[in-house]
C-alpha cells in the first residue's frame, strides 16, 4: 500500500488537475518548474484582497495592522518551517533568483579582487549569472566543482579548489536536471573548515526536503514559494545574522529605512533593511497557507509517496530502448532528465503535450551543464504530491508512442 492512500483526497484540493488539455485528462508532470496550486493558497489570496487589502508597516489603521500581522505572521511560520533561530533571518524576496541575486550583490560588496568563490557545474543560471556580475564588477574568481559519471559532485575536486582566498560556495542543495541531493552539511562544513561561507540554493530541495537551516549551519539559503504549491513571485533568503548585520542593503527605498536625510540615512533593522518598497504582503500570506497544506500532509510522507513514483518511472523508462537517463544517484528528488537516440527533446515534449502530458524540454536553465552531459537539452518529468503510478503508466504508453512515431 502507498504511503499515501488518500490521494484521491489530495488531488480534490488541486482543481487544475479536472481540466482536460486536447481533450485529454491533464497529467501534470512539470513540477519542478513550478507547483501547481491547492485551493486554501488561493483562498488565502482572495482573503487578503477582500478583507484586509492594506499597505503594510505603515498605517495607524486597523485594515493595515491586520495586513501588517498576516506578513509577520507569515515570516515566522517560515522561520518555523526551516527551523531558523529568528524570524528576523527570514527576508522575502520575488522567489529564488532575487535571495542569490541579493546575496551576490550584498555579500559580493565586501568581497575584494582577487577573492574566490566556489560554484557547481549543476548550477542553475540563478546561481551562475549573479556571480559572474558581480565578477565583472569586482575581478573575483569564479571556481567550478564538476560532477562524476552518476551525476554526484565530485567532493574530491571540491575539498582541493579551496584556497586562503576562497570567500564563499554557492551550491544547490538539489539540481533541478540530475535529481541529485547534494551532501550539503558535509558541502557546509568543508567550507567552514576553510572560512569559507556557504550560500544554498534550495529552490529544488524546499518542496521535499525538511530543511532545518540551524542544523545544517547554512549562511544562506533561499528558495521558492511557487514550487512550494505556493503563489509565484514570491520566495525567502535566510540568512545568518551576523552577515545580514555586516551586509550593505540591496535596495533602497520606503521600509528598508530607519531615518532619511540629505546628510545622511540610516538603515532599518533586520529583516527590514533587504525589503524596500511595499512588500507582497497577499502573498507571503497566502504562502504561509502552503506551509500549513505541507504540513498538514507531513513533508516526510510526501517525499517518500514522491520516491514511489520517481522508482516506479524509472524502472520503466530504463526499459525504453535508446532512453537514457541524465543523474543516477544514490539519493534523488523525484525527477528524471532523459534522452532518446536520435529524437530531438523538443519533439517528444510536443507530442506528450498533445496527448495532454506537460514534461519540460529544454537546457533547464542550466546551459553548462548541458555543456558537460555533451547534450542539447533533455526531456525531464517531475512530481509532486498530486501525481500518481495511473498517470505514470499513461506517460509511459504515450511516451512509447511518441518515440515509435519519431524514430
Ligand atoms: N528552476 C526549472 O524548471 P525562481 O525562478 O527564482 O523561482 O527559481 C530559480 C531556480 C533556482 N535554482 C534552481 C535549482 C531552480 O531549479 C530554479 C528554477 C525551474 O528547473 C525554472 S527555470
């Protein structure tokens, strides 16, 4: 029996899933670009715009001071979430990409020329792009961990890159092409071994991993609410505090002040110093009602209901002839990355969509690792709590198909 015998219970909470797509009864395997929704995240945002539609932080009345709560309230269910020390470290951001981007540009000021950080040849272009301005901007060195034949770092290279000039590793804790789970606390404690600072991007690990930022000692880390069966647009960096402290501002504008004057401003405290201009205050909100939906299933079990299916996938996929698969470690998210010989990934991605099958196709926004598998892009199928072993079946015969038909 699966770990997860309610699923039909589940599934009735995610109304997307009753559309048809060509006619065919949508089967959702795009998760890891983004999650889809159940109906109390979108409940939380209709609560928020119908009751207590106020600027935050600012007003003396009561609609602002019930919007105000529900944002703070909000922050600390996500410090609870990841176990951070204090809701003061949890700072929202748009999503993923602008934690790193703040990071790179924050943290990156007190870097010198000359200093050097440590990156993956699994990075997202989230996690390379920033780094790579910041380069520009102050001559740092940018080092690359490569991966071995299992789509695993290569920890070897990894402990012999450091030098008395590493500053800082920006690693993610999961790759969004290879599934892998990156031994991130052995990741973190080499780095700290070398006084080096750790930045996690968790955009791909936060949706299945319980992640206990206190434990893992991270520096930072930062993810997504929109994986996270959250609203888009919105995600968090955690930070350690005393680097949040030492960090110069990201942005300027209302909020992040303390006293502004044309002699001089001041910054406001943690966490408001990374947080100018009107925050989206509806959906911080509404991501906190998906913590609350995870939680309510238990993240545990979503994780182990998700490796059934990424094991029962696999087992068939690996029967198609001429189907490899891109990342074969020892633990993964549930995701797979393949090609077929000789059928371009595009195409197989157009004909499973038409049989109403939504798979990513692509580069995956992880160009230099395409580089390193030497392959284009691949064709990669992710799930999520709401999928199931019928829907991986119905992929299978359609993807069989679909490779009859093109080769
Ligand atoms: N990867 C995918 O299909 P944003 O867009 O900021 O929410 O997340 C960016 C990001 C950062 N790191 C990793 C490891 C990611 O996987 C992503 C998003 C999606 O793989 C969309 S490109």
């Amino acid at each position: 029996m699966s770990v997860l015998p309610d699923i039909e219970k589940i599934r009735a909470d995610f109304p997307i899933l009753e559309r048809k797509v060509y006619g065919r009864p949508l089967i959702y395997f795009d998760n890891t670009a983004t999650s889809q929704t159940p109906r109390c995240v979108v409940s939380a945002v209709e609560e928020a715009y119908y009751s207590r539609k106020a600027n935050v932080h600012r007003g003396v009345h009561c609609l602002s001071q019930e919007a105000t709560d529900a944002m703070e309230n909000a922050r600390r269910r996500v410090a609870r979430f990841i176990n951070a020390e204090s809701e003061t470290q949890v700072i929202f951001t748009r999503g993923t990409t602008e934690a790193i981007n703040l990071v790179a540009s924050s943290y990156g000021e007190l870097l010198e020329p000359g200093d050097e950080i440590i990156l993956t040849v699994m990075e997202h272009h989230s996690n390379i792009v920033p780094w790579q301005l910041l380069k520009a901007r102050k001559d740092i060195i940018i080092k690359v961990v490569p991966i071995k034949d299992d789509g695993t770092l290569d920890m070897a290279v990894y402990r012999a890159l450091f030098t008395e000039r590493t500053r800082l590793v920006s690693v993610c804790h999961v790759s969004n092409v290879l599934g892998t789970v990156n031994p991130i606390k052995e990741i973190i404690d080499i780095a700290h071994d070398r006084g080096a600072v750790v930045c996690v991007d968790g955009a791909q690990a936060a949706p299945h991993i319980k992640i206990d930022v206190t434990a893992l000692e991270a520096d930072f880390y930062a993810f997504s609410s929109h994986k996270m069966y959250g609203p888009t647009g919105i995600g968090i960096l955690y930070g350690r505090k005393s680097l949040l402290e030492a960090m110069p501002p990201y942005q300027g504008g209302g909020e992040m002040i303390g006293h502004v004057s044309f002699s001089g401003t001041t910054w406001a405290e943690l966490p408001f110093k990374f947080e100018a201009g009107t925050p989206d205050y509806v959906d911080a909100a509404a991501f906190s009602a998906a913590l609350d939906y995870i939680d309510s299933i238990g993240l545990e079990k979503i994780d182990a209901y998700e490796q059934e299916l990424l094991e029962y996938a696999t087992a068939q996929l690996e029967e198609i002839p001429g189907l490899r698969i891109f990342g074969h470690a020892p633990h993964k998210c549930a995701l797979v990355s393949f090609v077929v010989d000789g059928i371009h990934p595009y195409d197989l991605g157009m004909l499973l969509d038409k049989l109403g099958i939504a798979v990513r196709t692509g580069h995956h926004c992880a160009q230099p690792l395409m580089q390193a598998l030497g392959v284009e892009g691949t064709v990669r199928a992710s799930w999520a709590v709401y999928n199931t072993r019928e829907e991986v079946d119905t992929f299978i015969t359609a993807l069989r198909r679909a490779v009859s038909m093109l080769s």
